[in-house]
C-alpha cells in the first residue's frame, strides 16, 4: 500500500459461528467496522477515596457492528445478499429460456429457519503516510439488515449493517483479488411495475421471453418511478451474552420477526395509485436493475404482495406533481415467498 486511499475490506463465509473465514470477496466501500466495549464499575468506596477504583474498573461485554454501503456491482454481490437474506442460490429460467453467454441466475429469498450464515468481516486501513496497518479481524459477523436505493443519475446502492462477536489485529490480511469485468448497475436502464394482483401476476425470469421479471397480462405498463428504496430488517436479537464468552455472545443469533417496507417517488400521471391505496388493495411490486452497460446481468427484486401507504395528490409549485409512496411488503398465502431478489451474473458461485 502506498496512500491512504488504499484501505481494503473483504468476507469470507464462516462453517461454524465465529470460526475464522479467510476473505473470498472484497468489495468497494469503505472500512467502517467498530468494537464497542461496556465498562462497569463497582459500587464499593473507601475513606478518603473520591473516585472509583481502578481495581474495580472492569470490561463486562464486547460487541462488533458496522455497515457496508456500497454500489451493487454485476459480480460478487451475491454473497451479501446470501447474508442478509439467508437463502441464496442457482436457479433457472422459465420456458426454457437460456441466458447469453456464461451468466447465471441466483435466486434470494427470506431464509425461514435459523441460523442465518455468520462471516468474518477483514479490515486493512493504513497509517497516514500510506503503510500498511494491521489487519482487523471481525469474526461472528451476521447480517442484521439491508437497504436497496435507486435515484436518478445514479447506481442501485445497498447498505448492510452487520452485528458481530469479536475483534482481533493480526499482523496482516489475505491479498485482495476482486471480480474482472464487473460493471455497476445503474438508473438509467431500470424499470418497476406495480399491479393489481388480483388482475394480473409477475412472471420469473424467462417466462417473458427475456432475462427480466415481467408481467405477464397484457394490460399492466411500468410505473413512471423516480426514486425507489426498500428495506430487510431481520431484527436479531440482541442477547447471548452468557456465561463463558468472556464479555463476547457465546452463540448465533437469531432471527426476530422480519419487517421489509419500502418507498416510491412516482410521477402523478393517473389516479391509480391514490385509488390503490384509499383501497388498500393488494399490489405486486417489482423492480428490474439491469447492469450499466446493458449486457443482461443485473438485479430484479420481486415482492407479490404489498400494499401502499398514503400520499394524495398535492400541488407542486408549478412543476410536475409526484407522489410519496411508502408500502410494506406482506406474506401471503398464495405466494411461497414474500420476497424474491434475482441476480443475473457472471458469477459461477454466491
């Protein structure tokens, strides 16, 4: 390393919770990783001693947090999405569709037992003047949540907050190595729908006779979107923190009840969406993100059942009039899953 621009954060996918992973993917953002220590101090005084005693000062528990935010790239995303969905893996095309060249599809969804995978999260951030600084060793990492953003001139962005057991320095980390040939996935080529389910369904990848998630009536036309965001929360627990961790959670945790909500800013050109929501109607959402550059690969996130928050129609000042549109994802009977993230890539493995 040479400046202090040369920082370099990397995962690897740990067999059992808190048993070190070497990195197998790096990824652009920035180290952001932090230990947290509780001190507790003991109640007892003495004659003549105004402050409490060092040799009752003590650490009583260590916790790992921190976030990734970063620009979703056509490879090597699929490992964060592995860890904050929980189930992750290769899938295949409708009607026979085959992909072009050596792409393949995963398929994402909402893991439905515990655990979920734990990692060991590496940190290199250099001294000033460019030499390498020790390595920070993050291990019993889980991914706690994920958030998707998408806004005009920009790329799809995901930010990842982690919740983590311990930290270690070590003299030095694993070389870096990151995907050849990657490209951003961008707003410009994006597309989302919103349907009334009860009228019309989303087809999966193929079924349209392309690599995208469509509808497949005839009737259904793409929303008018400028900004999208949505949200997993796993909502972990926070306890575990038990006799013989030594101040660090002795054990995994484990999954809350799940909350997955989200928000539109949508074009006021018709009155369906104020009318879908005074009406609380069932909706299926989709959005398609292909790469950059346009070359199939990219991300759909697909949710068949939600239904929309509020937002009436308001005056702009003159400018086009735009809806504020948030909605929650919601399981539904008919659907096996309440959400399903797609990613098409040249990736051969998560």
């Amino acid at each position: 390393m040479s400046t202090q621009l040369d920082w370099a954060v990397g995962i690897g996918k740990e067999s059992s919770y808190g048993a070190i992973a070497s990195p197998t993917r790096f990824f652009e953002t920035e180290a952001k990783m932090d230990h947290k220590i509780t001190k507790t101090q003991g109640r007892g005084v003495r004659p003549g001693k105004a402050l409490g005693s060092v040799a009752r000062h003590a650490v009583t528990r260590r916790e790992v947090s921190g976030d990734f935010d970063l620009d979703v790239t056509s490879k090597g995303f699929g490992m964060l999405l592995e860890a904050a969905l929980g189930s992750y893996a290769e899938s295949t095309f409708g009607d026979g569709f085959t992909p072009p060249g050596s792409l393949k599809l995963f398929r994402g969804t909402l893991a439905a037992t515990d655990p979920m995978p734990s990692y060991t999260i590496w940190e290199v951030v250099p001294f000033i003047g460019g030499a390498n600084g020790p390595a920070l060793r993050f291990s019993g990492c889980v991914a706690d949540s994920i958030t998707f953003d998408l806004k005009p001139g920009g790329f799809l962005t995901a930010k990842v907050s982690w919740v983590g057991r311990m930290l270690a320095e070590v003299a030095s980390a694993p070389a870096t190595v990151y995907p050849a040939g990657d490209s951003l996935l961008g707003f410009t080529n994006a597309w989302a729908y919103l349907i009334d389910s009860s009228t019309d369904e989303i087809g999966p990848p193929g079924a349209s006779g392309d690599a995208w998630p469509r509808p497949l009536g005839e009737n259904s036309a793409a929303l008018d979107v400028k900004e999208f965001s949505l949200t997993v929360k796993n909502n972990l627990d926070g306890e575990g923190f038990n006799l013989g961790g030594n101040g660090h959670r002795s054990r995994r945790p484990v999954l809350g009840k799940r909350e997955v909500t989200g928000s539109l800013t949508v074009e006021f050109w018709d009155n369906r969406i104020p009318a879908w929501y005074r009406n609380q109607t069932p909706l299926s959402l989709c959005v398609n993100v292909p790469a950059d550059d346009y070359q199939n690969n990219g991300l759909s996130i697909l949710a068949p059942c939600v239904k929309l928050g509020g937002d009436t129609p308001k005056s702009n000042g003159g400018s086009p009039a735009t809806l504020s549109v948030p909605f929650d994802v919601l399981d539904s009977p008919e659907w096996p899953t309440p959400l399903t993230v797609w990613y098409l890539t040249g990736d051969t493995a998560p």
